[in-house]
C-alpha cells in the first residue's frame, strides 16, 4: 500500500513539474518588392539600377525556440534558441549557423533579474528602441555600416528588473583565446557593453557604451583586419536616446559617437572617428494604421566625409499578426561619402566578384529606394 501511494506521489510531482514548464516556437516572415537606384555599373562610369525580391527589409525573417521551467522560490530556468533566414531563397542568415541569432541558457528571478550565457545579439542592438524605423534595413545601421546590429559569441549578460523606472543591461562576450582581447587564434575578440534605461509614461532615455575588440590584435580600431574597417568593425560605441511618448505621436532622437584608438595606417576614407545623429517622429493614425518619417545624418574624419538618410514610410496592420509595409528613401552623400542606404561594407561599390556586389554608390552620388512587403508573426 506504501509503495502504491509512493508512486502515485512520484506520478503526481511529475504531471506538476510538467505543468510549470512551457516551451514555445515562435518567428517572423518578412518579405518584399525593393527597387534601388544610384548603383554603380560594372565599369564605375555611371550608375544603374534593379528591383529584386528581398526578405528582411522591414524586419528581420526569423524563428526561434524559448522555454522555462519554475524552479520555486521565485527562480526559473530559460533558455531561447533563435536563428534568421530568407524567406527569398530559404537559406540561413549566417552559412553553418542555424541558431545564429541567439543560443542561450540561464536563470531568471522576477525580483532579481535574468542572468544569461550563450550567444545573443550585441548589446548595441539597444539603438533600435530608439529608432523611428526600428529594424528596418534602410535606417541607422546604414550609415555605420552595420557597426551597431551584430551578434556576439561567448557572452555573460545580465538584464535588471525595472527599480522606479530604471533598468540596467550589461554584457561580457568573452575572445576564448589565450590573449584576454583576442589575438588572432579565434574568430571574435572581446567585446562587451552597459546599457542604462529610464522610463516613464511620458519619455523613455537610454545611455549605452560598447566596445568592440579587433578578434587578429586585440585593439581598438581594426588595424589588423584584412578589410581595414577601422571604425566600422573595431571600436568604442557611445550612444545617447530619447522616446517621447505623446498621445498618437511618438518623437525619437538619437545621437552616436563611434570612436577607435586610432588607425595609424589607414588609408584615406577609413575613418576613425564617427558621429551620428537621427530623429523621427512615428503618428499612430488609427490603431492598425502608423506612419513615419525619419533623417539619419552621419559624419567621419579622414576623409570619409558626410551623408543623411531622408525617409518616409508606414505600416497597415491586416491582424494582431499580419502587416503591409512600404519605405520610401534616398541618401545624399559628401564629395567623398559613398554611403548606400544597405548597411554595406566600406569600399567601391559594384562587383566585387562573380557572385557578390557590393550597393555603395559611387563617392558623391546619391541613391535612392524604395520597398513594399507584408510580414507575419508566429
């Protein structure tokens, strides 16, 4: 009789540990018609144009798994698995890399806040609360070449709860090599960041700073890469944001500063210094209905000179999960600026070989875009 007693006991804790645990599959689909203009033709004498089907450009296509499990005591367990990909051509966003995007596990307390470990988006991600357009393609990433959107590997990251209106972010992404910034023998180097939040019914601010470290030398400022980025790829990230939350209308500024501990060999147009600001206003028309207008404006020395992002667009939502999307945008560039509205690498812009081609419109001209595509959530 004990032992049957025992075992329904077993049976019972069982259904209950079950019942406290959750896992759930979620992603987003992004697709869409773009048309671009102001690409440079194969032989750099004028420009040309294209429309081609593009997957991510109001956001990026996506899946994931998250899941917890209730350890008592106010304590969970969690974990999120989380990769991109195309809906154009089905492939993965990153080549052998399945969960490209986040791959992490660890504990999470309502009172205490989440202490994570795995790989996550970067903390300089933390721009895009703060910016009219989100994560669309053409917006502040563009004009830093993607600097303030990577992901990064190794990380300790811990996420406060909110404390009378403020929150504190912080991550630790470790270069797994024998040098503590990196020296060659691994594929990233250190990088880690502090992100602080302040949030009320009316505005919101946020205060960031990043750094990123080169994975071949360990510095500040790109100088062993193969592509010379300097700034680009290498280098501290200061970023100041404000919301401003007024009925329908929502108004948002940003400023970014993007310094390197100096690029003694870099050639002319790798800057070492970047400045970027941006501002926008987001009017909520009806509650499915929202339309946006935005400039981005960016300014680097050593001759990378200057360029500014105007750009207009909206959404429709169709359902809780389902949108219309369209941006309409174009890029005025400095006599040296080369600034496409993609965030492309630095460099000339046209064919860089057989099979890939890089947008940067030739140094002074402008290029201009524009898209419309639908997304659903799961």
């Amino acid at each position: 009789m004990k032992k049957a007693l025992l075992a329904a006991a077993l049976m019972s804790a069982g259904v209950v540990a079950h019942a406290q645990s959750s896992v759930t599959l979620y992603g987003r689909l992004d697709a869409g018609l773009e048309y671009i203009s102001g690409l440079p033709n194969n032989s750099y004498t004028g420009t040309t144009s294209r429309w081609r089907l593009e997957s991510g450009d109001w956001g990026t296509s996506l899946w994931g798994l998250k899941g917890a499990e209730d350890l008592g005591g106010g304590n969970k367990a969690v974990f999120q698995l989380e990769g991109s990909f195309s809906t154009a051509t089905g492939a993965l966003g990153s080549a052998g890399s399945i969960w490209n995007r986040w791959a992490t596990v660890g504990i999470a307390n309502d009172q205490f806040g989440t202490f994570l470990m795995g790989r996550e988006l970067f903390i300089s991600n933390g721009v895009w609360d703060f910016d009219p357009f989100g994560q669309s393609n053409w917006s502040s990433a563009s004009l830093v070449r993607g600097r303030n959107w990577p992901q990064s590997s190794n990380n300790v990251s811990y996420q406060s709860p909110k404390w009378n209106g403020f929150d504190v972010y912080g991550q630790y992404s470790l270069s797994n090599s024998t040098s503590w910034n990196g020296n060659g023998t691994t594929s990233q180097g250190r990088e880690d960041g502090l992100q602080l939040t302040y949030t009320t019914a009316l505005f919101q601010v946020r205060g960031l700073y990043d750094e990123i470290r080169d994975p071949n030398s360990g510095q500040l400022n790109g100088q062993a890469s193969s592509a010379l980025n300097g700034a680009f790829t290498a280098s501290r990230d200061y970023v100041a944001g404000v919301n401003v939350f007024l009925g329908q209308f929502k108004i948002q500024g940003v400023y970014e500063a993007i310094r390197t501990s100096g690029v003694t060999n870099a050639g002319l147009g790798t800057p070492t210094s970047l400045d970027q600001e941006w501002g926008g206003v987001t009017w909520q028309a009806t509650p499915a209905a929202a339309v946006i207008a935005a400039a981005y404006h960016v300014n680097g020395n050593n001759g990378a000179g200057n360029a500014t992002i105007y750009t207009i667009g909206g959404s429709y939502n169709l359902s809780k999960r389902t949108l219309l999307d369209i941006q309409i945008a174009t890029v005025r560039n400095s006599k040296t600026a080369n600034f496409g509205l993609d965030a492309n690498n630095p460099g000339p812009g046209g064919t860089v070989t057989s099979s890939s081609f890089n947008e940067n419109p030739l140094a002074g001209h402008s290029q201009s875009g524009v898209y419309a595509g639908i997304q659903h959530s799961f």
